[in-house]
C-alpha cells in the first residue's frame, strides 16, 4: 500500500484502512511516490508507525522525466 494514499489526519472521513481485515492481512507500506534516500526513509517510518507493520517496501524511482517512456513519434 501506499502511505501518501491512506488518509491518516482526518478520522471521520473514509479510508483504505477501513476496507482491509487486519486480522487477516499484514500490510505492506511502500515508499512509492520518492525521490531521494531522505525521503524513502521518512515515508518507510512513517508507513511503520500508521500500520504496525516490521515490513517495508523500499522503493525510489527516477527522474520524472525519464521514469516514463515518451509516447510521442
């Protein structure tokens, strides 16, 4: 799951959390979305800290404008 999709300021609204047995699933917090190590890492703790879980997908993607083939001919 993706930590900068799980809405954790706002308790009253809706949100993917409220969807997944945890009894059931472990969740898998990723670092998807960052850019540099700095990030990666503040993003994996934090994905710790909102779901309980040891476990963390480490993930840092590229440049922007390389990340993506260009569909333009």
């Amino acid at each position: 799951m993706a930590v900068r999709r799980v809405n954790l300021t706002d308790r009253s609204k809706e949100s993917l959390l409220d969807f997944i047995d945890l009894k059931r699933f472990t969740l898998l917090p990723n670092t998807a979305g960052c850019y540099n190590a700095e990030e990666a890492i503040r993003t994996a703790r934090l994905g710790r800290e909102a779901t309980g879980s040891p476990l963390v997908k480490l993930e840092v993607i590229g440049d922007e404008k390389t990340l993506y083939p260009t569909t333009r001919g």
